[in-house]
C-alpha cells in the first residue's frame, strides 16, 4: 500500500512542505500555538508568489485537533484571501491519505536523524540509509523549501 502511494505520489501534480514544533520544547499551549504560527507565517509569506498564483487555496482538514484547525484557520485567511477550509473524512480522498503518508515520512526521517526510532520503524525501514534512498529521495522532488 505504501509503494502504491509513493507512486501515486509521483504522478500527483502537488507540492508540500512540513513544519515542525517539539512540544516539550513548550512552555504550554500558548507557546505552542505561537510556534506553530509563526512557522506558518513565515513558510506562506517566503512563498506568497506561489499561493497567489491560485485561484483558491483549499485547506482540507479532518478536525483532528482543534488548537490545530485554530491556528490554520486564524494564521491562513490573516494571510491570503483566496484560502477556504473543507472537512473532510480520510478515507475519501487520495489526497489526504497523500499528505498523512508525506507528514508520517517526514516525522520518521526526524526520527532517524535524532536516532529516535521505533523498533518497528527500524523493523520496517531496515535502517536510515536504506529509508532515506527508498522513500524519503522520492517524496522529497515534491517538496516546497
């Protein structure tokens, strides 16, 4: 199922990027969401050309957590005009089940690099050279820096 995606990955016209807070790096709630924020901020600003050039931004969401849906919702329309958020239920989209496998990618890759591992991560993966040369060199070409 996952080299199903990865190829699904590859034919997809799409861009992302992934930002990243410790929280126990936070003092609480109120770092966090400022964190979050100010990444948010910073990553749609440097990219702004590139948001403009849509007619609308659709912000797909499954509600998951809500400090997070507040800090899209807040951060993204403060930000661009053309922005509209959509529930949606995992299961129905291709794209959503996309960008969970590319979120999940890129946490495993800092899991590597901080030698934080799970066990069935390394049982799955083999080791970190093998997961950066068969999934995280492929995802990447998609990815918005």
């Amino acid at each position: 199922m996952l080299r199903s995606l990865l190829a699904y990955c590859q034919h997809v016209p799409i861009r992302y990027t992934t930002l990243f807070v410790e929280k126990k790096e936070c003092s609480g709630l109120i770092d966090l969401t400022q964190k979050l924020s100010k990444q948010i901020s910073v990553f749609v600003n440097d990219h702004l050309e590139y948001f403009h050039a849509f007619d609308e931004v659709i912000v797909y969401y499954d509600d998951g957590q809500v400090e997070l849906t507040r800090v899209l919702t807040s951060t993204l329309t403060a930000l661009l005009s053309n922005v509209s958020f959509r529930l949606v239920k995992p299961s129905d989209y291709k794209l959503f089940q996309l960008a969970d496998m590319l979120c999940t990618l890129e946490l495993v890759a800092i899991k590597f690099q901080t030698k934080t591992p799970s066990r069935s991560e390394l049982d799955f993966f083999h080791s970190a050279r093998d997961f950066k040369r068969n999934y995280l060199k492929e995802i990447r070409r998609k990815r918005l820096d």
